[in-house]
C-alpha cells in the first residue's frame, strides 16, 4: 500500500490541506486537484449518488503519492467501507458519527485481523496488483489507511467525548452545516452554540490525540479555522471552486467592457 503522507503529517503535529469533489467525475479531476497542490481529497458518496464503479476510477487516476483519496461513505455499514479500501482509497470519512459502537464499527470494518474484520482480498486494486507478501500488506493497510468521524448531530456532539476513545479512529471532522441544523441554528457559523459545539471537539481532540477538521468554503474562513485549532481542513469543493472562479473572471470582464 502507498504511504499515508497525510496521515503521517498530522501525526507529526503538522497541517494538510485539501478538497472535496461532489461534481465532476471525470479521470483528470484527481490529477488537477494533486496539481494545484491538494494534500488530499474527499470523493463523496453521501451527497452525490456516486456508486463504487464512479469511485473505483475517481481513486485509479489520482495520483496517490502525491494527493490521498479518501472516500465519504453513505453510511457507516461494512459493505461501503471495505469495498472501497479495495478500490484503493487511503481514508473513509463516515458521516453522522454518533456513538462509539459507530466508530468501533468503522474500525472493524476498515482494519484486517486481528485488529478488525475486513475480508482478503489481494492482488488487486488496493495494493496496486503487486502479489506482496500478504502479512505485509496487511500490516502496511491497517497502518496507513486514515479513519474519519464525522461528529456533526447534536447526538453525536453528546457523545464525543466517547467517541474520541475509540484508540484507531484519527480525526473528527466538525460537519458544521449539518450540526447546526441539528442544534436548531442552521448555517449560524458564529452562533455562540456553534462555537462552544466546535470547543468541545477540539477539547476532546486535544484530551485523546485526534485530529481536528473542517470544510471551509472561503480563505478567511480558513485561516480562522486554522488559528481555532483545526489541523485537517478541506477547502471548497470542485463545484464550488468552479463557479466562483468563473463567476469573478465573467464580472471582471462585464467590469472592463462598462469601463
């Protein structure tokens, strides 16, 4: 399996940057993105519809020693889980994590005995059709794949604390849109409930050696996030990124012809 850079840069005590793409499975999205200098990028299957064919080649024409794949899965269920480890993905992010048998059950699913309880199968996509040894395979996946808890429901901000226990789940990433409309304040980004939801999972993060993410859809945002404590931060996403940036060219030129 390919080393982890992003996983071994948080675990460093390091920052990594990177994106999500919702829009446009094409086989140059992954190279563009590595590119432009994404550390990683998050192919989402909760929002999108994406099914495993779509994510297979999304993984397949990312250039993985430059930029990590890593998949959001629908829900956190074994058969979502190991099959895209199979195709290749170097993380899982599941959304609306909410109690430990949750993140106990992303682990088991994610990691090979005696750790978990992912199926073998090798030769195949995930280790690159190499016919390794098979214990190093093992040992190399269970090391390098990054698990992600979506903490971003009230229920699931309840349980944190919990949840932050479970020793092989790395981050939890602040699902901010979600968990205020879960707290009866959506979108309400300053909201003092909202900040006091993002304290207790960068208190829980701190307390327990997790890293703490976010989605930022701007750069002041960002870097606001960043200085709050966030150390895995995503920004934008590919549909996102492309309106803006066609947005502001078109009204610059409408700009420069009424001048």
């Amino acid at each position: 399996m390919h080393v982890n850079h992003v996983k071994r840069n948080l675990v460093a005590g390091n920052v990594s940057l990177g994106t999500m793409m919702f829009e446009f499975p094409t086989t140059g999205i992954g190279r563009l993105a590595a590119v432009a200098g994404a550390e990683f990028a998050v192919y989402d299957m909760e929002h999108t519809g994406w099914e495993i064919e779509t994510i297979r080649m999304l993984i397949a024409t990312t250039p993985r020693q430059q930029m990590v794949p890593i998949v959001r899965i629908p829900a956190c269920e074994y058969h979502f889980v190991a099959r895209v480890l199979d195709a290749g993905a170097m993380g899982i992010m599941v959304p609306m994590v909410e109690t430990e048998e949750q993140a106990r059950l992303l682990v088991s699913s994610a990691k090979y005995p005696p750790m978990g309880r992912r199926g073998a199968a090798f030769t195949i996509a995930h280790d690159d059709y190499r016919g390794d040894p098979i214990p190093e395979v093992m040992q190399s996946a269970n090391e390098e794949v990054l698990l992600i808890a979506q903490i971003e429901t009230a229920k699931g901000l309840e349980n944190v604390e919990k949840i932050a226990t479970v020793p092989e789940i790395d981050v939890l990433w602040v699902g901010l849109f979600d968990l205020t409309s879960s707290l009866g304040i959506p979108g309400q980004l300053q909201h003092p409930d909202t900040l006091a939801a993002i304290a207790r999972v960068l208190a829980a993060c701190k307390a327990n050696n997790k890293i703490p993410a976010v989605l930022v859809t701007g750069i002041s945002e960002g870097l606001a996030q960043l200085q709050t404590g966030f150390r895995m931060v995503a920004y934008g996403g590919d549909l996102w990124i492309y309106q803006a940036g066609l947005r502001k060219g078109l009204q610059a030129l409408r700009e420069g012809l009424s001048s």
